[in-house]
C-alpha cells in the first residue's frame, strides 16, 4: 500500500484509473459492475491507501435520485441560463432534476421546501430571495437536505454559495467607461428585488470615488420583477427632467438597460459610440438578449458555467458522504464591449 492518503473518491479515481461513477456504482453494490472491473478496483484498493465513507453511502441509498434547483423567477432570461446549466449537469451525472420557481414571493418559497421534502431529494440547488426569503425557513431547509445555494448569498447557509463578484464587475465597467468617455451615472432601482443590486452600487460609488470622479445616481421608482417596463418609464422620466450630468449611463443590470434602450428610442435619443450619437448606455449580466438590442448592449458576461459546474460539483460531492466546511466563492465578470458604449 502506497504511504499517501487518499482523501476522496476523485482522488482515488484520479490514481486508480478508474471513473467515479464506475467507483460509487461498485462501493454500492459490487456485483452491479464486471468481475474484471471488480478486480480493478479491488487491486486499487490493495495499493492505495483509502476508505470510502460507508456510513454515508448507506444513509445515500435511502436517498431518490432527485436534485431540487430553486430560482426566483424563472422568466428571467439569467435564471432560466443558469437553470438550463444545472439541469444538464444533474442529468448527465444520472440525478432527476426538478425545476421550482418562487417568482419573487416569500411564501411560495416556502411551499418549494415544503414540496421538495416530500419528494425526499438527493440534494437541491437554491437560488433563494434574498432580503426577502425567509431566514429562518431557509436555514431549517439547509439543514435538513444537502443544499449548495447560488446568486443570492445569504450568509453561512447551506453546504457553500457560488456567485458572481458583483463589486468587481462594476469596478470593471466603471473603469473601462471612465477610461473611453464622460464617466458614468448609475441607473438603478430604488428597491430592487435582488439583493446583488445593492453591492454593485455599493462598488460604483467606491470606483468612482477612487478614480476621482462624482457619483451620480439615479433610483427608479417600481418594485417586482418587471425591469423592461421599470427602465422605459423610468429611464425615460430622467431623461425628460435631465436627470443626468453626464452622457453615459450604467444600469444596474441588462433588463434595466434594455427598458432604458427603449426610453431613449422614444424621446429620439441616439445610443452609441458614433459621432451622431448623444448617449452611452451599458449593462451588467450578459443577459441572453443583450447582444440583440439596438445598439447591441455594452456589458459585464456573468460566467454561467463555471457557476453552474463549481455548484453542482460541491453538492454532489456532498451526496458521495463528503464532508467539508462551509465555502464561498465568487466568479469574476468579463467584459463585453458592444457599439451602445
């Protein structure tokens, strides 16, 4: 026997040879796989020094093959990306994914969890509300079901959270409009239903401070889910009372930008880089449909997959009997340059 330990099953599949599921099928049940794979994996065993956590793989095998992924609100186009990520991922490892979405309200986040026990899953990929989610009902939900939470942080819950880092796309965006025109107002709603809006405004105020400059903010009136809308009326009423001091716009998110796009369009408001055009306007997310606006959306990229696969690797990890302490991480945006800024 080797004098390395080996720590966990991807360990021992990396040294051995041999693939993981092949690996957690046998630990299961040795006769479900080849004598000649059996014999493989017993030599492996002999050579390299790891236990794999029967405790765990018994109380697995009480466990369907069902994986819960919540969202906030499934109609919008990040949600539904990210969603689309998680569900292949669960299928292509062999769990039955099962998609809820609490569209914006508290007490059906609640009826989520309360669904998803009865279904007895595996384990869940938790999107939750945020400010407005129910602290305690989330809690109690993570500590009865292995649950990795993603987008909306919620300090210390769950398994481990995997985000965006929202400071650092404003602080890339801030930068590259400061660096390529007037520097940017930001565009914003007053009381955004996604707790991620108030890090971002947070980072443009400290950016802008830090490059000199004067923020300028502009909070929209509106609630909900309803950002198009929210960014036309609203961008539209900064625009007619000359809200902004500079030409260049930063919206809080790609919906709200989007909204904004048709407000200028409605007052005759040229967008772009061009020498005809009166106004700058980016994003952030690298919503789905950004690419499609006219003028084509200036933005930050959120990285989908890297969510998506880091999300679902600790979680199913966590199903295998792995223990690890609670972990956080944060994935950086990347730059979109299109002709709106």
């Amino acid at each position: 026997m080797t004098g390395k330990k080996i720590r966990n099953m991807d360990e021992f599949a990396s040294v051995s040879g041999i693939s993981r599921p092949t690996l957690s099928k046998y630990f299961h049940d040795p006769a479900s796989v080849r004598a000649s794979t059996r014999a493989k994996v017993e030599k492996a065993l002999e050579t390299y020094d790891y236990t794999p956590n029967i405790f765990a793989m018994n109380q697995n095998r009480k466990l369907t093959k069902n994986v819960g992924i919540v969202v906030p609100y499934l109609a919008d186009p990040f949600f539904a990306e990210i969603a689309r990520n998680l569900e292949q991922r669960c299928i292509a490892a062999g769990y039955r994914p099962s998609l809820h979405s609490s569209h914006g309200q508290p007490a059906l986040e609640n009826d989520i969890f309360d669904s998803l026990r009865s279904i007895k899953p595996a384990g869940v990929l938790l999107a939750p509300l945020g400010r407005a989610s129910d602290r305690r009902a989330v809690e109690k939900f993570c500590e009865q079901i292995p649950t990795v939470l993603f987008d909306s942080h919620l300090q210390g819950m769950g398994l481990a959270f995997v985000g965006s880092d929202n400071p650092q796309f404003v602080r890339l965006m801030v930068d590259y409009l400061c660096r390529t025109g007037e520097p940017p107002c930001f565009f914003e709603m007053k009381h955004p239903s996604n707790p991620n809006a108030n890090k971002r405004r947070q980072s443009y105020i400290q950016s802008m401070e830090e490059l000199g400059h004067t923020p300028h903010i502009f909070q929209a009136e509106g609630e909900g889910w309803d950002f198009e809308e929210i960014g036309r009326r609203e961008g539209g009423r900064a625009l007619a009372s000359g809200a902004f001091s500079t030409n260049t716009i930063l919206c809080s998110n790609d919906r709200l930008a989007i909204g904004f796009l048709t407000a200028c369009y409605e007052q005759n408001i040229r967008v772009g880089i061009g020498e005809d055009c009166q106004i700058r306007v980016a994003g952030q997310d690298d919503h789905p449909f950004s690419r499609f606006t006219c003028p084509p959306l200036t933005t930050v990229a959120q990285d989908y997959e890297s969510i998506s696969r880091r999300s679902v690797e600790i979680l199913f990890r966590a199903i295998e009997g792995e223990v690890h302490a609670h972990e956080d991480t944060f994935f950086e945006g990347r730059l979109v340059m299109r002709s709106s800024a």
